[in-house]
C-alpha cells in the first residue's frame, strides 16, 4: 500500500526528528525527549505494575491493582510469557515505551483463547552506567522471572529490539551453563522463543554493509547514533573498543529453537538483521522473517511510522503465530 502525500510528510518529520534525539543530543535530553513521545497513556495504567526489585514492568489485563501473589500465580497459568527488553541504543528508552505493543499483542492472544503476561525489563542506562550494568540488569530480570515468579522457561519468549537485541543475545550468552562469563555467575536455563526486532548484533561493526549506506537517507538511525552507542562500552587496556557480542559463537547452543526476526526495508540495520536470520538458519532453528517495507524499529513503533493499519497487524499477527508455536512445542515435549 503506498503512502499517501501527508502520511509521506509524517514520516519524513518524524524520522528527522528520531535523527537528531538519537544522533546529536545529550544522552540526559534525548532520554526526557523519548520518556514524553513514548509516555504510557492514561487507560494504559489499568495494565502495568511495577516489580519493585527491578523496577521492571509487568504487563497484563487489569493488573494494576493485583498483589504480587495473584501476579506470581497469573504468571505461572500464563499460556504464554513475553520477557521484552527494550531498545534505545544503551542510552534511552523505558520498560514501558511500547505499551500500545504490548498490549495489542495481549489482545490478539487472547483472541485466540490464550493467556500472556509480558515482563518488561529495565536496565540502567549510558553513560552514566556503562557496560556490563545492563546486560547484568537483564539477567537479574531473567532469574527473577523463573526462580522468583516460578515461570516454566519453555513457556517464555525473550525478545527485544534494537539494542535490546544485543541484551537479550548477552542475556542468553552469559547465562549459559556452559559458557564462561567475565562478569556473570548466574545460569539459567534456555527460554523457549525469541523474537529479535530490528537487532543490533553487531555484525556490522567489522564492515561496511550495503543497507547501512543505502537506507542513510531513509532512516533515523545514522553514523552519529553508532557513535552515540559507543557511549555504552568502556575502553580496553590497549584503549580499542569491547565488541558487543562473540560472534563466533555457536547460535544452536545459547539460542532457543523458535526465532522469529523482524526487520524494516528501509532500515540501516537491515543486512545485519538479514545475516541473523541466516545464521540461525544455518544453526538448523526453525526461524520465521517478519519484513515490511518500512524503517528502524516499526515493529515496535508501527503507529509512529505507518498510517497503513495492515502493517500493524502482520507485526502483531507474527507474535501471535511465534507465541503458538512455542505453545504447540510445549505440548509435545510434555
């Protein structure tokens, strides 16, 4: 469906305007700046909690008001737990920036006779916290959701977009049993899916790929935002940048069996996200490539960036289809 003149216009500013928030601000305006565009509407509030240990979110139909108890067996009866951590680029961004998602896709399942809870993960942010405090954030969150609220991992979807992509690999990576953490002592066990939304994975750190030259013009995410990024990492000994991830690890060991990878057309970050969903297929995961003609982040963000509802729905629809087949594989391992 092609866009029309003012949907064109929209576009056009809006992505200017992520441009300059996420490629020249200061790390502390840019997060007041996407705390108000993404705030939380008022007949949002019926639907979060807050987890006071983690000052996570916990995301459900009327769940406002519901002691920690009722919460923990809700969670436990779930057909299905989505355990999100959101992007921002290490520098912004709250657990709940995305709660017209979140909710449309509580919505959508339960239209399908299931159950969700989503736990929506908070983590401190660069530069005032710099690497390893979010990924370490994350996997407090993690163990808190199976040893705390008593999950069953092979009813949860990590996922996460963006630079939520990038924790939720080092979530999976650094809580592996069998994988050496420099700074992690905590295992836990594989979750059973993962949706990856616009991923930065770091697989264009070490080279020039062609969407990141070819969609500059298109999207919000620049040059300047990589280097606002770098804000997230502290320097080696010899002063060289950390890598994000080890991207020579095997897929197949620290990645559950489901995947589900959604990127933009438009997007920067397409070819890395497109490399992802290579190699987890050449991992042998049964991966599913979500893909609209648009940019960074609209799986997420869809109302910002389309006026075209059928977008919209495919994202949502793709959830739905991932959170069924992890229900389904569920039943047959039982």
């Amino acid at each position: 469906m092609a866009l029309t003149v003012f949907a064109r216009i929209r576009l056009f500013i809006v992505v200017r305007f992520l441009r300059v928030v996420f490629g020249a601000m200061s790390s502390k305006r840019a997060l007041r700046i996407m705390n108000v565009v993404t705030k939380p509407k008022g007949w949002h509030h019926s639907w979060m909690q807050q987890e006071p240990k983690t000052r996570s979110y916990i995301v459900g139909r009327n769940i406002a008001n519901q002691s920690k108890e009722e919460i923990k067996m809700r969670m436990k009866n779930a057909n299905v737990i989505v355990f999100y951590i959101h992007g921002g680029g290490f520098r912004v961004g709250s657990a709940t920036m995305y709660m017209t998602a979140f909710v449309r896709w509580i919505k959508a399942l339960e239209e399908q006779g299931l159950s969700c809870v989503i736990y929506s993960a908070e983590y401190r942010l660069a530069p005032d916290h710099r690497f390893p405090a979010a990924p370490l954030d994350c996997i407090e969150c993690y163990r808190s959701v199976i040893e705390d609220y008593g999950v069953d991992p092979k009813k949860i979807i990590m996922g996460g977009d963006s630079a939520g992509g990038t924790l939720t690999l080092e979530t999976l990576y650094h809580t592996h049993p069998d994988i050496h953490s420099s700074f992690n002592t905590v295992k836990l066990p594989r979750p059973a899916g993962l949706l990856m939304v616009s991923p930065y994975t770091g697989d264009d750190q070490s080279e020039t790929t062609s969407s990141s030259q070819t969609n500059l013009s298109h999207d919000y995410i620049s040059e300047a935002t990589k280097e606002k990024m770098a804000e997230y990492l502290p320097l080696t000994k010899d002063h060289t940048p950390y890598t994000y991830l080890d991207l020579s690890v095997n897929y197949a060991q620290i990645l559950p069996h489901i995947v589900c990878v959604a990127v933009g057309g438009k997007e920067v970050l397409l070819d890395a996200g497109l490399q992802f969903a290579k190699r987890c297929r050449e991992a042998n995961l049964k991966v599913t490539l979500v893909r609209e003609d648009s940019v960074h982040d609209y799986f997420m963000l869809g109302y910002l960036f389309t006026s075209d509802k059928n977008v919209v729905k495919r994202a949502v629809s793709s959830v739905v289809d991932l959170a069924q087949a992890v229900i389904d594989r569920q039943k047959i391992e039982n």
